[in-house]
C-alpha cells in the first residue's frame, strides 16, 4: 500500500537582511512519518508567486492536511478588528490555510488542526476567536500560555473529552493530560463543527465534524508528546490512517 502523501502547512521566519524562510517545527513531518505518512511541506510561496490554480493542483495531489501551530489568525478573517493581544501575523499563512481548510470541508478531505491550526478551521467556517483568553476570562483562566523556557512535553492541565467523540475514538480515552502554548482559542463556534474536548475553565481544547471522514482539531500540541503520551501516536496514526485512499 502507498503511504498517503499528507501536506502540512509552513509558516514564514525572516533568516537576515531581506531573506525569509518558509518551514515548519520537525515534530509535525516526524509524527507524521512515524504514523506511516509521507510528509510534504507546503510553502507561502505558492500565495506570494503563485495563484489559486497552482495551489489547487498541489492540494489535488494530497491525501490529507496537517494544519500545525504558530502565531495568530487576523481579526480580519472573522470580521473583528485588530486588538493588543494578536502577534505574528502572517496573512499570506492565513489565506493559504483558511482556503485549504474550505476545501477539506467542502471535498471531505482528512484534516488535522493543531493549536492555531484548530483555529483556522473554526474561523474558515465562520467562527470567531477569543483574542486572549486570560483578558477575556477575567483572569479567571488556566495559563494556557506556558512559557518558552518549559520543555513540550510538560503536561500543563487536563482535558476532558467527550465519550461520543470521534476524538475520544481517535486517542482511545474521554480524559487526557496535555501541553498547553497558546493564549487565544475557539470563540464562536462555526455551525459545522462540534466542541468535543474541554480544559476546566471551559476553553474549548477539541473541534471536528461528526460525519466526516476526519475533520479533527486540538488545541494542544500531540506532535510533542508521541513519545511520552501514547495516546498522542494514536491519534496520528488515526489521522494518517484516514487519509489511505
């Protein structure tokens, strides 16, 4: 059998003077491997030089799609303005995601959303964001921001994951420990999509589409944990399972 060829989505980091570079974290191509998927990277340069033929001929070659983390999404995207709070904003990353998450949903494509990616697809359906949770929870939040100097692995909260969900199916449990390296989540919830995972203070932790092939998003990093949470492989060998045709 063919492994699946999963594109995963890159971000943009200026190297010196006027250089960028488009890449990603290599936990997200490793989990992906280590699942049994071959892992392409799919660079902001097909939206910077390119247009939306070149990268629908690209997204036509793809079994499925791995939306990984990093900075935020534009207030633009759902309609509200630009606050404090945003930081790394790379609006060609939102075009070239937000229009890779439309298509997934709309062709059934496998799709998997982690940490920002999950927001990217709440917001490409029409949802909304929680620009900062501490200031929007009043400070009454759990940190879900930890700090840069803690190592991903650390398991910052639990969450709790609904029995019936296809995310509880994809990890095996309805309880699981998780990092935690976000300050923004799902705010209004797009019609499509159903909350299936929740931390303590009741921030949304997991997305997906019931009836779908897979459509499936979490607000902590498993790409991380493969090693050292069980249930974090499983769940990408769920996702990279889905996407054999």
């Amino acid at each position: 059998m063919t492994p699946p060829l999963i594109g995963i989505t890159t971000t943009r980091a200026h190297i010196e003077y006027n250089r960028y570079r488009d890449g990603i974290a290599a936990e997200y191509p490793n989990a992906v491997m280590r699942a049994g998927g071959i892992p392409l990277l799919i660079p902001l340069s097909i939206i910077e030089h390119g247009d939306e033929s070149q990268l629908r001929s690209m997204y036509e070659r793809l079994d499925g799609i791995l939306i990984p983390g990093g900075g935020d999404v534009h207030p633009d995207c759902y309609g509200e303005p630009l606050t404090e709070f945003e930081y790394e904003i790379i609006p060609m990353r939102d075009q070239l995601e937000v229009t890779l998450a439309k298509w997934a949903f709309e062709d059934d494509r496998p799709l998997l959303g982690i940490c920002r990616g999950q927001q990217v697809m709440n917001v490409a359906l029409g949802g909304t964001l929680m620009h900062d949770i501490k200031h929007e929870l009043n400070g009454k939040s759990l940190p879900h921001r930890q700090p840069n100097e803690q190592v991903r692995t650390y398991l910052a909260h639990q969450v709790e994951v609904k029995s019936d969900s296809r995310l509880a199916m994809a990890l095996g449990c309805n309880r699981v420990a998780v990092n935690s390296i976000h300050h923004q989540a799902v705010g209004k919830l797009a019609a499509p999509l159903k909350a299936t995972a929740f931390a303590n203070d009741g921030v949304v932790e997991g997305i997906e589409i019931p009836d779908a092939h897979f459509y499936m998003g979490v607000q902590w990093h498993p790409e991380c944990l493969v090693d050292t949470v069980p249930e974090m492989e499983t769940l990408f060998r769920q996702f990279v399972q889905s996407c054999t045709r």
